[in-house]
C-alpha cells in the first residue's frame, strides 16, 4: 500500500511519537508510507504544509495537489483539527480512501465534509460510542501502544516509606488534588511523587495543598527512573481518553490504580490487570493504595498478569497489522 500518514502535531508528545511508531512499522511491513505535517515540526515530515488551523484551505489545497500526484491508497490523520483539512483535500480523489483516528472522548462535531470520511479508528469502546452520531461507514476500536521490548519488567520489594507516583500534565482534570486528599486520608507511612509540569499557577496551588504531607515535585523524569522509585502507580483523572502510562506501567511491572472513566475500562478489564476506583473519591483512592500496599501477593500476581496483559494486546507488533488489516478492509469494502 501507498500510505499518507497526516499529523499537524507541534511537539514531540503522545502524538507524533504514535505517528512516528506506526510509520516505521508499516515500512518494516513493506508498505511504502509518507507524512504531511509542519515545515518545522519534528516528525520532519515528506509533505511540509502550514496547518495553521482547522479551516486552512490553502493547505488543504496544497495538500490535495499531493494527494492527487502521489496516488495514495490511504491517507490517515490522527489530529483533530487536521480532520477537516484532510476531509477536504481528499474530496473528489478517487481510489483514495480517508481513515481519520479519534483520540479525544468528546464527540465529533458532524460536518457535511466527513462524508468523505471511509473509516474511523478509536482507541477505545468508549470513543467508540461518541463516533456514532457520525454513522461512520466502518468502525473499529484499535488500541493505542507501547514497545513492549524496550520497556524492562522489573517488579520490585516496597520502598518504606510506600512510594506512589503520577506521571503527566499536572491540571485540575487530571486529580492532583484528589491524590493529595488521599495522602492526608493514608497518612505516615506512604510517600508521593508527582512527576510532570502544568499551568504554575495551579501548580503552586496544588503546592501549598501538598503542605505538611509527604509530596514531592519532580518537574520532568524519565519513566525508567519514575518506575524505579515508586512502588504504585496512581492514575487519578476525572477522565482519561486512553492512558498510555499505564501501559507502561503494567509493563514494567508497577501496579497501577486508575479511575474507572475512559482507557482505563479497556486497559485494565479485570482486578488481575490493576485496580479501578471512581473518579473525584480521595478516600477510594487511599482505600486502593493500602490494599494493595498490604497485599504481597495480590501485588505480585497483578504485575505477572498486567505484564502479560500488555504483551499480549497493547505491544506494537500486535496492534499494527490490526491498523494494516484495517487498511485492506476499508480498502475491499468501501
């Protein structure tokens, strides 16, 4: 296949390594893939446009001028705001067909252009469900995911005091404050790390909450070294489109207890594969931190099973022959 892979992503985050991960893999498969993106963007893109905004025109004519020489049999975009671009440059193309992939858990605004769309990829069953309003003409949940190869399965005794981290943009939606009440409920005995940064001013508020209590602030950490020094890994958001860290994670072997809103409901289907609690609930969330701090060897059977979990439904070499195998299906049947 001809695969244009579109992402107007600025930084090197969550979303342009997904797109960088699936365009080495489907090269190593032996099919011949480009990307549209930034001039100056990192994915260092074959097709540099200037996606400005989602009614650029003048990219999506550029971009159609492309499309048009090039004879892709798919172009692919993962970006919501390239969705409309990418819709309209692909109008009238033929033997074209367009996949969008929709990683955001509120729905899509229903637009005539997204008829041009063939086929939707979700992540999840739950971003599934916000696409149905679209009357998509093919669906699938395909999963985000990780290199299980490269991430080390290193399962490890309990530092004292138990040390709980969390990893990503430290934001009122992502339940910092609720962690920092579930510290005051556990009390001596258990320490928290928050790894990541945000907005300084919520940042200093979570601070000054945080006070009195055992709370560190790392700024910035690799994740070997996060995985290294906590013992839990808690994943408080009000609601969480995927959670890719708790990917890694589980493969890493550090239990994880995450809100039952979102990825977290197809990450980790049974208590096997780590805990779920509500949302917005510090004293759940405390609740699921002594149990499993007490329990030797629920700890040890959730890290062997999460671990296998993850190898056997979320490593790369499993998720992208089921976007290729999407790709030919969308191909035969639309």
């Amino acid at each position: 296949m001809r695969i244009l892979q579109v992402s107007s992503a600025r930084n090197r985050g969550g979303g342009e390594t997904h797109v960088l991960g699936l365009v080495e893999a489907l090269r190593a498969r032996g099919h011949e893939v480009l990307v549209a993106g930034r001039r100056k963007g990192l994915l260092d893109p074959d097709i540099k446009l200037p996606f400005m905004n989602s009614a650029d025109f003048w990219t999506a004519f550029r971009l159609r001028s492309s499309l048009k020489k090039e004879s892709f049999d798919i172009v692919h975009a993962h970006v919501a705001r390239d969705y409309t671009v990418v819709a309209a440059a692909a109008w009238g193309v033929p033997n074209l067909k367009v996949v969008f992939t929709r990683h955001l858990l509120y729905p899509v605004k229903a637009l005539p252009l997204y008829r041009r769309v063939d086929a939707w990829i979700a992540p999840t069953s739950q971003i599934l469900k916000t696409l149905e309003p679209l009357s998509p003409k093919i669906s699938a949940v395909i999963p985000n995911w990780v290199d299980v190869e490269k991430i080390k399965y290193r399962p490890h005794p309990l530092h004292n005091p138990v040390t709980i981290g969390i990893l990503g943009q430290i934001s009122p939606h992502k339940g910092h404050d609720d962690a920092i009440e579930a510290m005051r409920e556990l009390g001596k005995g258990f320490h928290l790390f928050i790894a990541g940064t945000g907005e300084s001013k919520y940042v200093d508020g979570v601070k000054k909450k945080s006070a009195g209590l055992q709370v560190e602030f790392l700024g910035f950490v690799s994740l070997s070294d996060l995985f290294e020094a906590v013992d839990l890994l808690a994943v408080p958001s009000w609601e969480e489109p995927f959670g890719i860290v708790l990917l890694e994670a589980m493969a890493a072997g550090i239990p994880v207890v995450a809100t039952d809103r979102g990825g977290p409901l197809d990450i980790i289907p049974t208590a096997l594969d780590g805990l779920l609690i509500p949302p917005r609930n510090p004293y759940a969330l405390a609740d699921a931190i002594r149990v499993l701090a007490a329990d030797h060897e629920r700890r040890s059977n959730i890290t062997r099973h999460a671990r296998t979990h993850v190898e056997e439904n979320f490593d790369i070499r499993k998720v992208v022959p089921r976007i290729e195998d999407f790709y030919w299906r969308v191909m035969r049947e639309v």
